[in-house]
C-alpha cells in the first residue's frame, strides 16, 4: 500500500479547464497535475505549498495541499529619531612623556594631605625590606650571594679572512683546450689522475655489460697527466691572486695553505715565482702579528681576571712551535692558584682546570690546598685530566696511570642548542665511560655520480697513439690545523 508523504510544490500554470500543472519545488521530478477544487482559494502560479503527495507505480498524485503560513509581522517596534544637534567630531591628543614635571607614573598626582606618611619613612609597626623572613611564593627568602664580581669586558679583535677564489686563470685554461678534453680536466680539478682513471673503469665495466668493447685507458690517462700541472698552477694562482687582496687580513690557515701548496707546482713561469716569494713573505709578516696579538690577547685577559680565557688562548698560539715566554707564564700561573681557592665553588675549580689542562702552564698550577666541599663532577674532572695535571691529581689523593693517554679538551654535542652543559656532565661519553672520544667522520668517497661526466667523456676523446711525456704527478700534502673545540662552560666560566 503506497504511503503519502508530505513535500513542497510549486504551481506552474493553470489550464482552461480548471486544472494545475506542479512540480517539486527547486527540482524537475517530481510533476504532474492536481485538480482545481485541491488547490487553495487565490492561490496563483509561482507560488510554492506543502502538499500531501502520494506515489506509485502509474506516477504521483496530490492528496492535499495546505496554503502557506503568514509570516508573522513584528509590532511595537522603537522608531529613531534623528538628533537636531550638530554633529562635533571627537579629537584626542596624548600627552608627552614627563609632562607632569618628570613624573612618568600613571594616573594623576595626589596632593599629599597631613598626617600621609612620607615616603621613606616607616612607622614604628613596620618592617623593612630587609626584614622578610618569606617570599612571594610562601618560601624562606635567601639572600643570593655571588663568588666574585664578573670582569669587565674585553674587546674582540676582527674575524680574520678566508679566501674565496675565483676561475680566472682556470676558465682560460680550460677555454684553450679541445672541448673533448675539457670534461677530462674538469675531473683532474676535482680528484687528480686517480679520479680519471676510476671513471674510465666505470665506463668500461658499463661497456662490458651492455656487450660493448671496452675503451683503452692509456691514451686518456696520458692526456689527464699532461694537463695536470697547468691546472695546478692556475688553481693555485686563483688562490694567491685572492689572497694577495687581503694579504693583512687573512686566515692563516689558508695562507699556510697556499705556501704549502706553491712547493708542489711544477713548470712555473716568472710571474708565478715572484707571486710565490710574495706569499713566503705574507706568511711571515702575518704569524709575527698573529703571534703579537695572542701574546697580547692572553695579557689582557689576565690583567682584567679573566682567567679561564687566558689559559684558551694561551693553548691556541697561531703557529705550532711558538715558545710561551716565561713572565707572562707565571703571570697566568699566579692567576690561575688565585682562583683555585679552598672556598671556591667545585664549577669554579672545573672550570680552571680544564682550562689549565690543556695551556703551556698545565705543569706549573698547583693550588695550596683541596677545596672545602669536593662534589662527585670534580672528582672526575681531576682523574680524567691526571695524565696532564699529575700534581693536581696528587693533591687531590689520586693515582695516575703512567699508562693512561692524554685526555682531549671536551667538546659540546652539535645538536645541543640549548644552555651550555656543566663540565662534569661532559666527562661521560655516551656509553658511560670516562674521558671517550667520539670518533670524527672523514670526506665522503666520490661515488660514481662525480664520475659520470668523464665516463660520458671518454668515447669523444680518441686514444693518442704516440707516447707523450708524462709529468710527475705532484703529491699534495694536506694542511693539518688543529680543530676548532668548543668548551663547555659552567655556570662561574659564564660570569666571565
């Protein structure tokens, strides 16, 4: 049995014999027709019903149809008046600071009356600052005591320079050669001749593979070598020419660098001697200024107190080698047992024998006594720096092993962003032990990406069939600098 339900209907037209034509409101389909004695008195096309519909297989059919409800029609509602008034716009002007005769405190002055206790005074009831015997928070007020008072501030001298050469004499290099010898030397810039050779195995282990006849190395290898001195020299003028411009200012890292360097080129014209000397004598010019500036530097740091950083610098000299004179040493030396007092905080202690540790005076610092309170951290501290600091370790009552290997100075974790950790803390590695060392990550090898170019290079190259002289390859020994170790510092270090 078909079931009615109830939807809204929009009539669409009225025809000449009394019926009306419908259909679902906002849709298509539903549609069909209604008689006219259905639909309500003054109802007119457009306008949209609930209707009763019901619906089966022959189509649908309108029940019922009920008008549509009057909208209810608000009364009583206020009327605005509109003002008579003229209208005044409304202006603000603030006053400028101290205009109250330099008192900047909000709200207007009060007149003091008679009988207003002046401020200052306090009667007789009252107690003063001083006097509280609890905080804000419900605990027992203690007063903050500071060991010392922080040094005054040194000025820091400007960051020395790095190169940053450009392929002046390279570019022109390379502009001369053949365009298939090009990617060849390239490949020498960035590995020598073993890089060369290694992309040739790669290609011809491809070859191999894909059923291809290999390619013969030797002529490839004896171009690579031929080129090999002439791009060493115009690297390294590249180097020397941007070095020359900041001669008084740069790192003498890479400036040792590129003396070091120009002992190892080959067939060297003229020019490139006389820019070689010039280099030999930047250098020593620039570690005699250095060497003034540390020896200075670690002076400076003395005289204001602080100590810790003296005995940094005094164990960073800008050249290997370089004697520490002996009354500056003992300068920093009386620095150093002044601090390391017997009421001195454990950091405190930490804090300069870790620096001490590892500085030109680490024999000569010998406090006179062990301090009043030895935490757990200072204890590690002096056993981990005993192969360096024997005297220490003896004050303190511990044994050295003659065995043991000199520890190195502890470096802050790189992805430790946060506040510095204390010494003790760093004195354990990772697997709890005592004084262990990370081990550091090497250049990444060079895959067979960096190789893919000479790879492509190789079957535009033809082999050379005459034998050509080849140069010695030059062996270049790495620059070995020290690296650069952050120390931790504890919370006395931060004072200073």
């Amino acid at each position: 049995m078909p079931m009615s339900r109830r939807i809204e209907i929009e009539l669409t037209s009225k025809r000449p014999d009394g019926t009306w034509t419908w259909r679902a409101a906002g849709a298509r389909e539903p549609r069909g027709e209604v008689v006219d004695s259905v639909v309500p008195a003054g109802a007119n096309v457009n306008d949209i019903m609930r209707a009763d519909v019901e619906t089966d297989l022959d189509g649908s059919r309108v029940l019922s149809i009920t008008p549509p409800k009057a909208k209810n029609v608000r009364t009583g509602l206020l009327e605005i008046l509109p003002s008579t008034r003229a209208f005044e716009p409304v202006t603000q002007q603030l006053a400028k600071k101290g205009s109250r005769g330099g008192d900047d405190r909000k709200g207007p002055r009060r007149e003091r009356k008679d009988g207003d206790k002046p401020r200052g005074e306090r009667k007789d009831g009252d107690r003063s600052r001083g006097d509280r015997k609890e905080g804000a928070d419900g605990r027992p007020d203690r007063p903050r005591r500071q060991f010392f008072d922080a040094p005054p501030e040194l000025p820091q001298r400007p960051k020395a320079k790095r190169i940053r050469p450009l392929r002046v004499n390279v570019d022109a290099v390379l502009a001369e050669l053949p365009e298939a010898h090009r990617t060849i030397a390239e490949t020498v810039l960035n590995g020598g001749v073993p890089a060369v050779r290694a992309a040739i195995e790669e290609q011809n282990r491809l070859a191999v593979a894909a059923g291809k006849e290999k390619v013969p190395a030797e002529g490839l290898l004896q171009i690579a070598e031929q080129l090999l001195p002439r791009l060493r020299v115009a690297e390294w003028r590249d180097k020397a020419i941007s070095a020359e411009s900041i001669i008084h200012d740069i790192d003498l890292r890479d400036l040792r660098s590129i003396v070091v360097t120009a002992d190892q080129l080959v067939a060297i014209d003229e020019e490139t001697r006389a820019l070689v000397a010039k280099m030999k004598q930047g250098l020593v010019i620039r570690q005699e200024t250095e060497t003034k500036n540390w020896l200075d530097d670690v002076a400076a740091a003395t005289s204001v107190g602080r100590v810790v950083r003296a005995l940094r610098l005094s164990s960073q000299p800008p050249k290997a080698g370089v004697p520490f004179p002996a009354p500056l040493a003992a300068q920093v030396v009386a620095a150093t047992v002044a601090g390391l007092t017997t009421d001195a905080p454990s950091e405190r202690w930490i804090a300069l024998l870790e620096a001490a540790a590892f500085s030109p005076v680490h024999a000569k610092v010998l406090p006179a006594a062990v301090p009043t309170v030895i935490s757990e951290d200072l204890t590690k501290t002096v056993t981990r720096l005993g192969p360096l600091m024997p005297q220490i370790a003896a004050l303190f009552g511990i044994a050295v092993d003659p065995k043991a290997r000199p520890p190195r100075p502890l470096q802050v974790p790189r992805g430790d962003k946060g506040p510095h950790k204390r010494a003790g803390e760093l004195n354990k590695s990772a697997d709890g032990k005592p004084g262990a060392d990370k081990p550091r990550r090497g250049p990444k090898p060079q895959g067979a990406d960096s190789q893919k170019p000479v790879a492509d290079a190789v079957a535009k190259v033809p082999e050379s069939t005459e034998p050509a002289a080849s140069a010695p390859e030059p062996v270049v020994e790495p620059v070995v600098e020290a690296p650069v170790v952050i120390e931790a510092e504890s919370p006395a270090e931060q004072a200073e």
